[in-house]
C-alpha cells in the first residue's frame, strides 16, 4: 500500500528551499540598498570635502567651496589689533591724541566747506573716508605701519619723508585741499593718534593686515562700461549716480563721499590710480563687508575702478611727482614712462606685462 504522506513529486522541497533562499536573500539585498543609500552619500561628502583643492580661475575667484577654505584658512593669520582707545591715560598726551582721531573722523567740520577752524581749506572729505575706522580696519588702508615705516624714501617725491609730509599730502590729494602747519595743534593731533596707533609695531615692521589686500590682474585691460554696470548695481544707492555722494543733514561733511566732480579726490590721488582703488573697493565695499568676505570679484573691483577714474576730477600739478621715471609703478597714469608702455595701458592695463618689464629693468639695475 502506497505512503500517502509523501508528496507526490519529489522536487518541491527543493523548489520550496530555493524560494525561502531567494526571498531571504531579497531581504538582504534591500537591507543592504538600505544602508547604501543612507551612509555611503555622507561619506563620499567628507572625503569630497577634505580634498577640495583651492583653485581659482584666471580673474582671481574662487569656487564657493574652495573660498569657504581658502578664508577658513586666513582666519588664522594674527592680524594687527588698534590699541583700545579706552585705555589712553594723561601720561600719552591723551587729549591731544582724541583731538587727533576726531579730525581724522570729522575732518570736514573743521576744514570743508563750513569748517569751523578754516572754512572751504579741503574739499569736505573725511580722512577716514580712505583710512577706514579711524585708520583701524584690516585692509582698509590703516595707519598700523606708519609710526613704524617713516621716515622713509618715497618715490613719488623722490626724498625722504616725514608723517607730517605724509599727512600733507593726503590733504593736498585725497581732500584736493592746502596742507596744515606743522606745528599747528592740529597737524600734532593727527600725527600723535597714528604714531599711538602704531606704538606697539617694532620699527620696520609692516603687521598683517597693514595697507591693501592685493587681487588677481585681468589679462585684458580694465572696462569703463562694464564698471559702469557694477556702479548701477552696487555703488549708486550710496554715491548717487551722478557720482556726487550724500551730504549729511547739516551739510558740514559726506554721509557717502563724491567719487568724482568737483568735491572728489583729485588726479594727484593714490586712489586716481586703477589698481590701488580696485584693491580699496574690493576688501572694503560696500560699505559693511570686510577683507573676508567681498561682494565683489577681482574683475568687477578693476572695471568699476576704471569706471570711476574715467570721470571728470580736479586737476592736480604734478609735474615734479616721480623725478625717477623708472620708479613710477605699473599703474601710474601719467607719463613720460622707461618702461615703453603707453599712458593708456598705465592707466587701464593690462597690468602683467607692465610689472614683467618693470621686475626686469629691477633685475638689470641690481
């Protein structure tokens, strides 16, 4: 008699184990989907982010990531620090010296247009219109080097100079204005703030931080009308798009300085040259960024220098600047030059092959 028990064909077992392995290893393989997907993005994240290389492109800007970086890195760096002006005491001239940054920081109601020492003697500027912060920004052009630097060979004048010649000529330049006498209280004001700025620099030392922030030059020369659409976009809600700035209510100095016209800096200026305002506008505007985090690219801050240097200024003599023509920088925009570039590329670059020939006739002369 036949065992009815067994089953009639004898591969189901096997068909049955088969099936019971497939499902399991169904189940192990979503399991394993699972943990692909939930761990092993995060960790090609990491190993993504550790070895972002900090490239630039030709203008000089960084990828976000590799920006992220590159100033992760530079916050390390130990940047000069302005001594606490709460801590001036009778011993270091302390009247004198908060005599000294207030005409740094108001500078016109003393000396502009309603100047209550000598009225219409500047063009109603403020020093710290370029030497931002009372002179106590990081790349804001301050005054941590001066105390320690002069006097020193400058060769724009060809001689040696003191601060006072120093301070003199930024009166003369930057506020178009008539220099002060050295011994006036005032000039000693001003010289006794940047000297206690500086007090705690070592003579000959330059801190981090001191001057401006160098950029990357473009391989074409700078482009008014393109800078013209940077000043549209980023600067006219302050300077006013006819370039002219903001007065105050009491109309005795500039909320927002004139960037060119008649009350502006004149082309005797530093800032009249391209590359040296490219640099002050890109780590300083606008207004509330710092070197850390700029707004604009290396390409914008030159074309909307080139903008601005395009306009109508006050003149200045200069006939006796630079006795050494072969010592005129790169982007001085006056001629005659040694180095048989022309005043146009001086004035608007390409800058490169410039400060190529330059290095060059330096390494000759050495």
């Amino acid at each position: 008699m036949k065992d009815k028990s067994k089953p009639d064909n004898p591969l189901v077992p096997v068909v049955s184990k088969l099936i019971n392995c497939i499902i399991v290893m169904f189940l192990l393989i979503l399991v394993m989907v699972f943990l692909l997907v939930k761990y092993i993005p995060n960790t090609l994240e990491k190993i993504e982010t550790n070895n972002t290389s900090i490239t630039s492109e030709k203008n000089g800007n960084f990828t976000d990531e590799a920006k992220k970086l590159e100033l992760d890195q530079k916050d390390t760096i130990d940047y000069w620090t302005a001594p606490d002006i709460a801590s001036l005491n009778l011993n270091e001239n302390k009247d004198l010296i908060l005599y000294g940054k207030d005409l740094i920081v108001h500078t016109s109601e003393y000396f502009g247009q309603k100047g209550k020492l000598v009225k219409n003697n500047t063009n109603g500027l403020n020093c710290q219109n370029c030497h931002l912060e009372a002179g106590t920004k990081i790349f804001g052009n301050n005054f941590s080097a001066v105390a320690s630097t002069y006097p020193k060979y400058r060769a724009r004048s060809g001689t040696k100079e003191d601060i006072y010649k120093r301070v003199n000529d930024c009166f003369e330049r930057s506020l178009n204005g008539k220099g002060l006498d050295t011994n006036s209280k005032e000039m000693q004001g001003i010289v006794s703030y940047i000297k206690w700025l500086g007090k705690d620099v070592k003579n000959g030392d330059k801190p981090n931080g001191s001057g401006l922030k160098d950029l990357v030059f473009l391989d074409r020369a700078s482009n008014p009308e393109k800078g013209k659409m940077v000043y549209l976009e980023k600067c006219q809600s302050c300077h006013q798009a006819n370039g002219a700035g903001k007065l105050n209510a009491e109309k005795t100095g500039y909320i927002y300085p004139p960037l060119w016209g008649g009350n502006s800096y004149n082309d005797g200026a530093g800032l009249y040259r391209i590359a040296t305002f490219a640099k002050y506008v890109k780590y300083n505007m606008p207004q509330g960024i710092n070197h850390s985090s700029p707004q604009l690219s290396d390409e914008e801050a030159l074309d909307v220098a080139a903008f601005v240097n395009s306009k109508v200024r006050p003149h200045k003599n200069i006939k006796f600047d630079w006795p050494k023509i072969e010592e005129k920088p790169f982007d001085h925009p006056f001629g005659p030059y040694a180095d048989g570039f022309n005043e146009k590329q001086h004035k608007y670059g390409p800058f490169p092959p410039i400060k190529n020939k330059l290095e060059e006739m330096n390494k000759e002369k050495d």
